[in-house]
C-alpha cells in the first residue's frame, strides 16, 4: 500500500526497509519451511520480525514521500531488493547459530543442566545438524551480499559519477562483506572448529545491525536516506 500511494517501490527510508525486510524474513522462513520441518526455528523468525515491526512503527516511522533524485533508478529495485533477501537470509542464519552455540553447550554439559539438556534435545536438532544448516543459508547470503555491494558502486557511478566515495554507508557494507568473508574462509580453514567460526558469524549480524540502525540514523553521507 505504501508502494501503491506513491506509485514507487516501497524502499525509499527506514520504515519502509523494515516493513518489506520483515515480509522477506517471513517469506524466506515459509519457503525453507516447504522442504523440512524447521517449526522448531519459528519462534526465533517471529521473534525479530515482531521486534523489527515495533520499531518501524514506533521509531521508523516515516510519511509517505517521493525519492530525492539519485535514487530514481531501476538500480534501486535490483540493488535494494537483494539487499533485502540477503538481510533476510543471515538473519535467519543467525538465528540458527544462536540456536547451534545454545545446543552445542548444552550437549557438553554434565550435571544439574542434564534434565535442560533432554528438554532442549527432543525440541531441536542436534548441533550438527544446526551447524549445518546455519553454513548452508550464509553461504546462499553470502554471495548475494557480494552482489549487493557491486550493484552499488554500479549505481554509485551513475548517481554521482564515482564507484566508490567512502560514504559511512559503502564503508560498512564493505565492513559486512569482510566479516561475512572471514566466517566462510574460517570454515573452510583446518584449526578452526565450527563453533569458533560462529562467532564471526553472529559478529557479521553486528555488523549489519549497525549498518541499519546507527550507520542509516546518525551518520551523515550519500546515503542519508532514512527520512527521520
């Protein structure tokens, strides 16, 4: 609706970024849900699609407006629109790491957390089965990640004549790449153990985190958008 009263996609502020992120975490939770059982994770979607949608209303929240002109290109649907479904699928893979590191301490664990540990074993995976789960859907963000940041120098250029003009914004979605980068080289590096390497991983969420809601908010550049 938002889309349809100002006859654009809706992905011009933050609100609107955060209502079309909070579909697309959704649709990607229903899509994964078609080929297993992951009813178990359904909790930890919904969770920060709820905590995503508060603060689009009460924080985010934007009126409807037109875009200022850079960003009146068709390189906004194919940039935003796969920034989008990567955001997506790492936050559903970081919701997975937390859910591996939780049932991977459990399994180790001795003592009075023995009766938690049976509860936590007939309601999820077993931490292998979590670790790989959570690799699969980075390594499928991942390198829509990679073609997000190439979109947007490509855009960048014909915005403002430069591929790359260190604003905050290209500086963190770089920052973002390399993090997510190291997760994937960390896993694929003998000495590493998988649980080692998911902590870069839910670093690379940090990142993002910051990226969205200080980078987009409180950092003055090319990209300061957010309409708040």
């Amino acid at each position: 609706m938002r889309g349809l009263s100002v006859m654009r996609p809706p992905w011009g502020n933050m609100f609107e970024f955060a209502t079309t992120g909070s579909l697309a975490v959704s649709l990607a939770f229903c899509l994964i849900s078609l080929r297993r059982d992951v009813r178990w994770l359904g909790l930890f979607v919904v969770g920060p699609v709820l905590l995503t949608l508060g603060l689009a209303i009460t924080v985010f929240y934007t009126e409807a407006s037109q875009l200022m002109p850079s960003l009146k290109s068709v390189w906004l649907v194919i940039h935003v629109s796969v920034a989008i479904l990567s955001v997506a699928l790492f936050t559903i893979g970081f919701s997975v790491t937390i859910l591996y590191l939780v049932k991977s301490w459990l399994e180790a664990a001795t003592g009075p957390l023995s009766r938690v540990r049976a509860t936590v074993k007939s309601a999820l995976p077993s931490a292998r089965a979590l670790d790989r789960s959570a690799y699969s859907l980075h390594v499928v963000a991942f390198p829509m990640w990679t073609f997000t940041l190439i979109a947007g120098a490509i855009w960048a250029e014909q915005a403002w004549g430069h591929y790359w003009n260190w604003d905050p914004k290209e500086v963190w979605t770089f920052v973002i790449w390399v993090v997510y980068a190291a997760y994937l080289h960390a896993r694929a590096t003998t000495g590493w153990s998988a649980r080692s390497a998911s902590f870069i991983a839910l670093a690379g969420y940090g990142c993002i985190l910051v990226n969205y809601m200080v980078v987009n908010v409180y950092f003055v550049g090319q990209h300061s958008y957010s309409g708040m």
